[in-house]
C-alpha cells in the first residue's frame, strides 16, 4: 500500500439495495484510494424535499454525529437528493452518492453499476487532489459541460452517464489542468492506468455487437457452424477411416 494513497470511509445510509456492489469495493486494489473502514445509519428520517429527497442539510446533519478516522467519508444512499445530482459535496471532507436514477440508467445500457462507484470515487479523490487535500467548496470548476467520457464530465444529462461508466478517461483538457498542480508523484499516470480498466465486461461487449449488428453476427456465426462442421468431417476422418 503506497503511503499517499487516500483513505476512504463508507457510511451506508439507510436501507441499501445494492450491498453486493458496494461490496466489490473492499476487495478492489487501487494504488490511488483505500477503503479503510464503513459504518452504517440504518434508520434514516422522513424525506424533507419534495420528490422524496433529502437536503444536503438533513445528511450533512446524519454524517457529523460520528467522526470518521479517514482523509474521504463518501455516504452512499438510495433515495433521491437535493438538485437531483449523483453526488453532492457536503463538507471538506464529506460527500453523499446516490443510486437513484444511475442503477437505472447503468442497467439499461447493460453497464455494472460498480464502474459508478468506481469512477465517482476516482473523480472524487482526484479533485480532494486537485484542491490541496480537501474537498474544496468551488470543486465544480474542475467540470466540464462537454460530455468526453471524463471523470470531470458534468452530465448535465443524467443519461450521458453511460460514457464515463464504459470508456472512463481523464479528457486532455483536464489533464493539461493537472500538470498547473502540484500532486504525489505518478498520480495522473496511476489515474490513467486505473481508468482504462473501467470498461464493460467482455460478455456484455459482446451481446451489445450482436443487438448493433445482428445481420452480421448471424453471417460470423454461419461461417463459424461452416469451419467446425469441416473440421469435425476432417478429425472424423483422421481417427475413423
Ligand atoms: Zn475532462
């Protein structure tokens, strides 16, 4: 484990529908984050928005009882939250997720919604980083509105979600803002390497060719029954006659 790497604590709140995702994350190696520790808040109050939403008040005010021993607590809920955002930053060093809408979103395009988590943690810890070790209040300068398939996309459209979930990269333009910064050595190019893992499973790659291109795929298919059909005749052959 590098000595820079950023410890994070998970707060579960409320009733959590997607446990075997979150835990994914206490067994993924990054040399950049570390999960340290988790705790949970299992009964949460009554929605105080409308759409059935939470403040960033009301979650704030669930995450300061307890003093998490960690650089990053990140609160991961079901329900809605304020402005209807993925994340919110609640604090220098707090910062609430939702599932709401991404599991949806994710499970349409045949994405795992682990690469969310993962690519919000990344985004994450990248700007408590970019903001001198703190979750810095105007962090949203580091967003784009172009969608690039960026960590720092803005998805003004929640759907464009799907990019930086399948094909996650840091855009050029926000690694030209990152050498302007002084961070640990190796960072950005630790961050890349990571990054190019988050991609879609290679069965789910597949079934998307054949759903795009199914004339195709039917045509691979044929001349593949035509190969073994030939070699299965030829092998027949050898051992048999
Ligand atoms: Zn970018």
């Amino acid at each position: 484990m590098k000595e820079d790497c950023i410890s994070i604590h998970i707060v579960l709140l409320g009733t959590q529908l997607h446990l075997s995702t979150i835990k994914k994350l206490y067994t993924y190696h990054s040399d950049l984050f570390r999960i340290k520790s988790t705790s949970s808040i299992a009964t949460l109050p009554e929605t105080d928005l409308s759409c059935w939403s939470y403040s960033k008040k009301v979650i704030s005010s669930l995450l300061e009882e307890s003093k998490y021993d960690a650089d990053i607590t990140i609160a991961i809920i079901e329900n809605r939250i304020e402005g209807n955002y993925f994340t919110r930053r609640l604090s220098d060093k707090n910062l609430v997720l939702t599932f709401y809408e991404a599991e949806t979103i994710l499970r349409d395009a045949n994405i795992d919604l682990f690469n969310y988590l993962l690519i919000t943690i990344y985004k994450t810890i990248t700007i408590y980083r970019f903001s001198n070790n703190v979750l810095s209040e105007d962090s949203s300068k580091f967003v784009h509105d172009e969608t690039r398939s960026c960590i720092f996309d803005m998805l003004g459209n929640k759907y464009d979600l799907v990019y930086s979930t399948s094909n996650a990269c840091l855009c050029q333009q926000c690694e030209a803002y990152s050498e302007k910064i002084d961070l640990p050595f190796n960072y950005i190019t630790t961050l890349k390497k990571e990054l190019k893992k988050i991609r879609k499973t290679r069965y789910t790659r597949l079934t998307d060719f054949i759903k795009q291109k199914p004339i195709i795929s039917l045509i691979i298919t044929a001349i593949f029954s035509v190969i073994l059909n030939v070699l299965s005749c030829y092998i027949f052959e050898l051992l048999f006659k």
